[in-house]
C-alpha cells in the first residue's frame, strides 16, 4: 500500500495506472474509518484494478461553530484497516494542497442542496461538491463509492458527476448499522453512554415510518407528529429536521403513494446524528 501526501504525488501515480490500462475505484472520506468507511471499500475492490483511499478533513464543508477543529482522527487506526481492505493507495493531501493560497472556485447546485440538512448546514454541500471535483480531478477514478447514510450528498455527487460530464461511475453503499441499530458514524465517538441511548431515537424513528407505511398511513404529516413525539421522550435530543420526500428530488411529498425516502437529523447533546430509509408503500 502506497501513501501519497501531495497532490503531485497523486496524479502521478493515477496517470501511471491510466497510462497501463489499470482502473481506479475510489473512496474519499475525512478518516476515523470504521465499518461503514471498511464496507464502501470492500465494494470498490473487486471493481477495479486499483482501490484508493483518500483522507481529508475538508474545511470547506464545516460552518461557523461546527467541529472542524474537534472531529475524531486516528490515522494509525486508518491505515491499518485500509490496508486490510486490499487498498493500494491512500490519498494524504494537506489543507495547503487542496486550497492553495488565493483559491478562489467554488462548485453549487441549484436546488439539491437546499433540503435536508442543507437549510441548517448552508455552506456544506457547495464544500462537500468542491473538494470531491478536486478529488475527482486529482485521483482520476473510474468508480467512486459514497455512503447513502448521507443520502443527500449521495445524491449531490451524482447530480454533479452527471451535470459535469465525469466518466465516473457513482455508487452507494447501504447504510451499516450497529448490533443494536445506531447506523455508524465517526460521530458516534462524541456521545456518552446515555447519549448513546437517545441516539437509539433515530434508527427505531425510521423502522416507526416504515411500520406506519406497511399499515398504510399514507399521510406523512401524522406520521411526522407519531415519531416527533418519540423522539422528544429521549433525553437530550433536539430535531433539526424529519422529512418525508421523493428520493431523487428531495422534494417534500404530500402524500404517500410511490416511494419515499424519510431522513432526519437530530441533535443528541452537542451531537448532530442523520439518518434515512427508503420506504415502499403496500401495493
């Protein structure tokens, strides 16, 4: 396993690859790897010749008062387990590399961006699509995996790869859960035993939405009112946002009578948790 930590370094070793018919599967995060990190990389193995990890805390993406400057690191941690998942490159770029003095682009969408998690968080999805067209442009991949348990920015990265005519294939890999639900994050790592609890809140939320739909509640809005309720009974969780809405547009529905993707985000203590399902109603 090779690790770049410069840009230069970078391209040189993906033009080389390119330069042997080799293929590129890739996988950015921003480290603090756990299982969920490990699955996106065992699908993008057996893809491609090559399986290349990048590691990178992006600034761009974090608003005032968020936790860029506490979110969890452990790079020995990271390069022992992507090592373990078959990766040949990891990808170390430095904030200097990525956003050199005077940058000045900055990549927006129109209209994705303005659901979800993008009302709260206003700057992070035009920093989420801007690092990963550098990515893109740096790593040169033939395949990116990115996790639907940000369904959102699963669907941004796709909107733009199409809207910018990158030859990259995107792919999502399911969300991966803890034995009792709790869907993994490198957040997790911030609760405290009874926060851990109330973060339970979020899983049995969604499985309710989805057991309200299989009893054929079509009404989204009592289905909101059923789950805040449960939410607001667990200690120290405040909701950002439930959401009832169509899986590609993000648009709220109204009623339930194709396929719905229910996503929120709550607040457990200072923790901000998302999750999601994508729910059919009865035929």
């Amino acid at each position: 396993m090779e690790i770049l930590k410069t840009k230069s370094l970078m391209q040189e070793w993906a033009r080389a690859k390119k330069k042997n018919s080799k293929t590129i599967s890739f996988v950015p995060t921003m480290g603090y790897l756990h299982q969920g990190h490990i699955s996106l990389l065992e699908k993008g193995k057996p893809l491609c010749d090559e399986l290349v990890l990048s590691i990178f805390v992006n600034p761009s993406q974090f608003g005032p008062n968020e936790d860029l400057d506490a979110y969890p690191t452990d790079m020995e941690n990271d390069l022992r387990l992507a090592e373990a998942a078959g990766v040949t490159a990891v990808f170390l770029p430095q904030k200097q590399d990525i956003y050199p003095q005077d940058y000045q682009t900055r990549i927006s969408l129109d209209s994705l961006p303005h659901h979800l998690c993008g009302k709260c968080r206003p700057v992070h999805f035009g920093g989420v699509a801007t690092v990963v067209t550098k990515l893109f442009n740096i790593v040169m991949p033939d395949v990116a995996i990115f996790g639907k348990k940000d369904y959102q920015q699963f669907q941004i990265i796709r909107r733009m790869t199409l809207d910018l005519d990158f030859d990259i294939e995107i792919l999502g890999g399911e969300i991966v859960r803890e034995p009792d639900g709790l869907a993994m994050s490198s957040r997790n790592a911030y609760l405290t035993a009874d926060q851990r609890e109330s973060a339970l809140s979020l899983s049995r939320s969604v499985r309710k939405a989805a057991q309200a739909v299989a009893r054929g509640e079509k009404n989204p809005g009592v289905i909101q009112t059923e789950i805040t309720a449960f939410i607001q009974s667990f200690p120290q969780t405040s909701i950002d946002y439930i959401s009832f809405c169509d899986p590609a547009t993000l648009e709220p529905v109204k009623i339930i009578d194709k396929q719905i993707l229910v996503a929120l985000a709550v607040r457990v203590g200072k923790t901000r948790l998302i999750d999601n399902l994508l729910i059919d109603p009865p035929r």
